[in-house]
C-alpha cells in the first residue's frame, strides 16, 4: 500500500525570468505533520499552489494520496483540502452559511449536521448568523479553517496558518491541527515561525533558495548542528509565556 | 472528469444562491444602477425633449429601449466587480481545490447577472410608467423583448467576465463599463439617425445598439419589426460567443 501522502521529485517551478523552484523533492507520510520552513519569498506558497492543483509546474511530478497531479487532478482536489495563506472566505454570507455552502460543494449529505458540529468545534456560535465582515482577523482565520474541514478531507494544507494570529489563537490552531493529526489526517504546513514547526511537526523540511536543504525529524535536524555545550544560564520567560500569564490563559502550560 | 460533471447542476445552484445572496444583501446597487439611466430619462424627457424631433408624439416611448440598454451596460459593472472581488480574495482559489465543476464558478455570477438586470429594468420600466409610456404590445411581443434584453445582458455579463478575470484593480473591472454605456448616444436610442453627419451616422447606424433599439421600439409599439430584430439578434449571439471564448482564455491563464 501507498504509505506517502505526498511524493514530490524534481519539482521546478519559474514565473518567467524568476526561478523559485529549482528542484525540489520530498516526502510526507501518511497521517504525519508535515512542516516546510522557508523565508519570505522562498516559494512555500508556490508548492501549495502546485500540489492543490492551482498552479501547474515546469518540471518534475508530483502524487498525492497516490493520483498524479497532472494526470489526475480530479482525485487529488477530492482528497484534499487548502487553507490558503489568505483568508478564503465570503465576507458577504454568514459562517453558518459559508460552511453550508462548501458542505454542498463537497456533496455531503448531511449540510447542516456538518456545519453546526464545526461551528461549535471552533466556538464559532454566536457569530455564526453574522456576516464574515464583521468577524475579527482570528474569527476569519478559524472559519477559514472550519471550512477546510468539512467532509473530513485525508490530507489538509495549511498555509501559514497561525501568520498574524494572536498567541491565544495560535495556540488554538495548534490544538487543532494535533487532533486532526491524531485522528488520521495528514498535515502538510508552511510555517516561517521555527517553535512552529518544533511544537508540531513530526518532520520538518527547509527550503531555501529553490531546493529543500535539510529535512528530517527534529532530532534529525538538530544532529545536524555541531555537539550542543552544555552552557548553565538562567532560563528567562519568554515574552509569549509571560502574556499568556497575565491574560490566564488554561493552554499555557 | 466524470465525478465533477455529475454534479454540474447542483454545484451550479450552489453558486447561483450564493451569488443572488450577494445581490439581495446589497439592493443598493439595484439602486445604484437604476438612477443614472432614469436621471437621463428625467433631463431627455423634460429638458431636451421639446426640442428633439423623433416623428413620435410619445418621447418617452421612443427613449425607453435606449435607457434600458444603459442601466444593463452600467449594471454589469457590478458582476465583473464581484468576480474581480472573488479572484481577489481568494475564495475563487478555495473553490478551485475542490471537487466541484470548475466551470459553475463563472457561471453563477452570468446567472446572477441576469438576475440582478432584470430588476434594474423593471424598476426603470415603473419609473417610465409614471412618467407617460405606455404600451400597446400585447404578451408576445413583450416576451420577444424580454428575451432580447437577456440575450444583450447574457452578452455583456460575459464581456464583464473577462474583466473581472484581467482586471488589475477594483476600477479597472469597472471601467470597462464606460465605453458600452456610452454606445447608446450614438445610436438611434435619443435622437434619430437621420440628424447626425454622415460618419456618425454610418457609425451609429451599423452598432449593436441601433438594431436592438429599433427592435424594442418597433416591439413596444406594435409595429413591423423587419431585419432589425435579426440583425439584434446577431449582434448579441455573435458578442456571446466571442466574449465567452475571451473570457475562456482569460480563465485558463487565472488557473
Ligand atoms: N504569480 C506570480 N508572478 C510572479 N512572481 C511570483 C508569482 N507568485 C509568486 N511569485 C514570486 O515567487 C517567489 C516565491 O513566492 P511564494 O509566494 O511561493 O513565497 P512564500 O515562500 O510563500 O513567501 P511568503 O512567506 O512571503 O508567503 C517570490 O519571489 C514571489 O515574488
Ligand atoms: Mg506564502
């Protein structure tokens, strides 16, 4: 059986004189967390766009969950879900009836079943009948994420998920993501955020400069750095741990 | 291919609603659109009117058709706006990556479009009502007009695709707009041909909105309505299809 949810050899990728990707390969494993680091600009976006069927690449292949995505992209987008970098919701609709709406699009059965289990999920209920344009950036950014769940895809993208995210919130996304991963989903995830990728992801790929540099679990990578020196210093708080303090938050550990 | 054609009807209803969603949470723009084509129908009717020949004791029988094609090419402003907002914001991405019939994306806003002109024209109709028009034209001939006035709108809604599509700002997928709006005061829609000098003549007596204007006026008025209503015909079938064949390459090159 297929054990990869995600094969990728030689991808390149150029918008005209720019080449973003210059050869780029890796895998993800089925039901793992998948985290690809990389600056701004280094083309994390672009490989989304290529692997969720948006965007076509110069060179190299690429299967998801088995279905080449050239050859078949039908398969693919029925397997998959994105949340792209930006918020993709209908600011003129209600949450209520922007989840109904992607259910139906999905063909699910059961509509409204659905959406209501969501809202709750994301505690999304009191501003579930409101439109989208009045939700805060947070709000927006979870029902974005609501809606990428609806029918229960098996591989899930998220594109910088957490990016302008109050701690708060970001954790909240974090919390999600584990119980997808738990429940069988697999997580691909772009992050520029390195305590990201460390908290979640089982392995961790950098691109850089139009290739994958390094990849590996943590303590793959981490092995990769020259013997850590053992150095005693006074662990200082850090500001996210101290804001989480104040506010009481029940996630800070 | 298979799995998304089947659901082609359903995912085109999907997007119907939520375009018509769209429209009805912002009847504004019905207002919006309408005020500008009966603005002109106010300043024809009761300023220059008195001294506009037509051979027609009615003016404002014979502006009608002429008014009416101005509130449908400003009104499709609006649809090539809400796609350029959609491809914008992401959501056209969002509905991409999923397994839907890729093609309903487009259509939903043409439907909606149709929808949406529909009552901007009965809204200018009422107002030409209270003005003085009136009509002898019994069913028949109301629903050829009717259906005239969808095929000029099925047209332009998918000139305004391809604006959506290309446009790189909010008032560039508007803009396009202007010029078609403008086509009605070189036509025979306010004045009759037979005043202008010749080029403009020649100019406006071979333009769409000439033979659809005489259509609906001859339509409206009981009278023979002749070649004009082929050559209407023509005009909105042939901008049809080049349009949609426009708006296909400009779709390819978004995805
Ligand atoms: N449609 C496009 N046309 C031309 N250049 C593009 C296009 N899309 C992206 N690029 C360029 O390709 C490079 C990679 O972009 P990409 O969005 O994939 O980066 P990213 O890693 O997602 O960055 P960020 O962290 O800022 O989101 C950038 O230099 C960008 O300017
Ligand atoms: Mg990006």
């Amino acid at each position: 059986m297929q054990n990869n949810s995600i094969q990728v050899k030689g991808l390149q990728k150029s918008y005209n004189q720019l080449h973003v990707l210059n050869s780029v390969d890796f895998e993800v494993e089925q039901g793992s967390i998948f985290a690809l680091l990389g600056s701004n600009g280094a083309g994390k976006t672009t490989i989304v766009k290529i692997l969720t069927t948006l965007l076509k690449q110069d060179g190299g292949t690429a299967t998801v969950n088995g279905f080449d995505i050239t050859s078949k992209p039908d398969n693919v987008r029925q397997s998959i879900s994105l949340t792209g970098q930006f918020a993709a919701v209908d600011e003129i609709l209600t949450g209520e009836e922007n989840l109904i709406m992607i259910a139906k699009l999905r063909h699910l059965k059961n509509p409204h079943q659905v959406t209501d289990n969501l809202i709750k999920r994301f505690g999304l209920t009191d501003a579930a009948n409101r439109r989208v344009a009045t939700y805060s950036g947070g709000m927006h950014r979870k029902l974005d994420l609501a809606m990428s769940l609806v029918g229960k895809p098996q591989l899930i993208f998220l594109d910088e998920p957490t990016t302008g995210l109050d701690p708060e919130a970001r954790l909240e996304v974090w919390k999600i993501v584990k119980e997808l991963a738990d429940s069988g989903t697999t997580v691909f995830l772009t992050t520029q955020y390195l305590d990201e990728a460390e908290q979640l992801a089982d392995q961790i790929a950098i691109l850089h400069e139009g290739r994958i540099i390094a990849s590996g679990t943590l303590a793959e990578l981490k092995k990769l750095l020259p013997p850590t020196k053992v150095e005693y210093v006074e662990k200082q708080p850090t500001l996210e741990e101290i804001f989480l303090a104040i506010i009481g938050t029940k996630e800070a550990k | 291919m298979e799995a998304t054609k089947k659901h082609f009807f359903s995912d085109m209803n999907v997007m119907l609603g939520r375009s018509m969603r769209h429209i009805f949470r912002s009847m504004d723009t019905i207002i919006t659109v309408t005020i500008m084509p009966i603005g002109f129908m106010l300043l024809f009717v009761y300023v220059f009117g008195g001294a506009i020949q037509t051979g027609t004791d009615n003016y404002v029988n014979y502006l009608l058709p002429g008014i009416l094609l101005i509130a449908i090419a400003s009104g499709i402003s609006y649809t090539s706006y809400r796609l350029f907002i959609d491809v914008q914001g992401g959501i056209f991405e969002r509905f991409h990556s999923m397994p839907i019939a890729r093609s309903t994306v487009l259509w939903g806003h043409v439907l909606s479009s149709l929808v949406s002109n529909a009552l901007s024209v009965v809204v200018i109709i009422v107002a030409a009502l209270m003005m003085g028009f009136r009509s002898s034209a019994g069913v028949l001939p109301w629903l050829a007009v009717a259906s005239i006035l969808m095929l000029f709108t099925l047209a332009l809604s998918w000139v305004a695709v391809i604006a959506g599509l290309s446009a790189k700002s909010v008032d560039g997928a508007g803009a396009f707009a202007y010029p078609i709006v403008f086509l009605p005061f070189i036509s025979s829609a306010f004045v009759p041909t037979e005043s202008m000098p010749p080029i403009v003549r020649a100019f406006a007596e071979n333009q769409p909105v000439t033979a659809i204007v005489e259509a609906i006026r001859a339509l409206l008025s009981g009278q023979p309505v002749g070649n004009d209503i082929w050559i209407a015909l023509a005009w909105c079938i042939g901008i049809t299809i080049v349009a949609y064949i426009f708006a296909m390459r400009a779709y390819k090159k978004r995805v």
